[in-house]
C-alpha cells in the first residue's frame, strides 16, 4: 500500500508574548517555538498545534476561522491582523505574535475588545434613532438598492479592532472613537430610518475624541482586515462635521 508523504516544509519559529495579568507572579516574556510549516497554514493552524504539543494553557481567541467573528486579531510581525486569515507562507520563516494593544488583556493573545466596542458604542449611540412610533401595520418602507448596498458596505466591520491597535491617536486618547467608530457614525448617517442631523452627529463626534482627534496616517485604513473604506469615510465625516461646527 502506498503511503503518503509530505516534503518537508520551512522550519518556522514562532515567538509569543506571554503574560497572564491574573497571576501576580507573571512577567511579560517571550516564549518561542519550532514547527514545520505545510501548505495551507494558517496562525490558527500553528497556534493549535503550539497549543497542542508544547503549551496547553496559551490563550487565544477563535470562534469563525472564517474573517467573520473578529476575535482572532493580533499583532503578527508588528503589523496587526486576522490570524484566522493570515497564512504562515506570506509571513518570513521567523513570526512574532504579541496581543492587541489598547484592549484589556485576558492572558497571552486574548484581549477583550468587547468591553471597548461596547463603550464606544454608547457613546456614540451606534442604533437607529427614530422620532416616530414605527406603525407595525404600515407596509414596509422601500430603500433603494444601491443604498442599501452603501450601508452594508460600511456594516461589513466585524469590530476585530486592528484599526484601534494601529492608531496613534487611540494611544494618546483614551476615549478616541477610532476608525472602527467613525464608520459606525458614516454606516447610520447613512441610513434613512436613522432620524438624527449632522448636529445631533456632530455632538457625538465634533471634537478630539471624535472626527477633529484624528490625525488621517491611515494606519487603520492600511490593516482593515475587511477593506473598508476607512480613508473616505473619515474625510466625509470631517467635511461634514466642519460644515456644522
Ligand atoms: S473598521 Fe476594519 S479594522 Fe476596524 S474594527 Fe472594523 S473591520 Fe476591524
Ligand atoms: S487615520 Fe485617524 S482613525 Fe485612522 S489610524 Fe490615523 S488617527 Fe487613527
Ligand atoms: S476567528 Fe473569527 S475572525 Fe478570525
């Protein structure tokens, strides 16, 4: 019977920042591992397998594997990103993996980006605002297609956070609503059934937390996992917002 064999693919070391906040007597540090990498590799690959074979207790968080969930985002090589996205064969053979910085840290790669999100989220009450009681017999309102198409567009944010752990202003501005924000405020001033103005907006977003807080290098228009259209969205949102200050 013939049995299969795989040619041997690059030795890859693989460097983690540990750190567990829980524990007092725990130091940041890095910790390295060697794997051989084979086609298809993703992060999420190899961090199972260092899980796996040499670290049982390394924290990471995966629930898609499929770019959808956001909860897979680290900083790979400096630069932050999906792990569940990126392959090992588009990284160099030597991979340093760090948490995303900003967010709290649960332990080693695990951050609690949800504990942001949410914050920012009420502040900039990211729902629809309607001043009228919806009729529940009324037929549904129409929205052109093209419209719906522009605010599902921006809606495509999966709120990983790579934008916040990229931007300069984020580190300085505790309370700076980001990319990730200022989308949100974009994708609902957007929509229709959202009955707020520009200054009702410009309340929310009209000072150095906001729009007038961020310094446009783009760095979250460079490492959106999802492409967005960060850089537009941030200037339109600014024209605006200059036009009701
Ligand atoms: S805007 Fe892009 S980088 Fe920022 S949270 Fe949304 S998907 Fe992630
Ligand atoms: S362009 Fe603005 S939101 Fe984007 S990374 Fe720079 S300061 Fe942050
Ligand atoms: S695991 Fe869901 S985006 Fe990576």
């Amino acid at each position: 019977m013939k049995t299969e064999t795989r040619a041997p693919g690059r030795a890859l070391t693989i460097k983690v920042l540990r750190h567990n906040p829980a524990d007092p007597d725990s130091q940041p540090q890095w910790a390295s591992f060697e794997l051989e990498e084979y086609e298809g590799m993703t992060l999420f690959i190899a961090l199972n397998e260092i899980r796996d074979r040499f670290a049982p207790d390394l924290q990471y968080d995966f629930v898609c594997r499929a770019g959808i969930c956001g909860s897979c985002g680290m900083v790979v090589n400096g630069r932050p990103g999906l792990a569940c996205r990126t392959l090992t064969s588009t990284l160099p053979a030597e991979i340093t993996l760090a948490p995303l910085p900003l967010f709290k840290l649960i332990g080693d790669l695990s951050v609690d980006t949800g504990e942001w999100m949410r914050g920012m989220s009420e502040r900039l009450e990211t729902w629809v605002h309607e001043q009228t009681t919806p009729d529940i017999h009324a037929l549904e309102e129409r929205m052109e297609p093209e419209l719906a198409e522009e605010i599902y567009e921006l809606d495509r944010c999966i709120e990983c956070g790579c934008c916040i752990a990229a931007c300069g202003t984020a580190r300085m501005r505790e309370d700076f609503v980001g990319a990730v924000g200022l989308n949100k405020i974009a994708r609902f001033r957007l929509d229709p059934r959202d009955q707020r103005t520009d200054a009702d907006f410009y309340q929310v977003i009209g000072d150095d937390n906001g729009v007038f807080g961020c310094m446009s290098l783009l760095g979250c228009h460079d490492v959106c996992p999802k492409d967005l259209p960060l850089q537009t969205q941030i200037a339109f949102i600014r024209r605006k917002m200059v036009t009701v200050s």
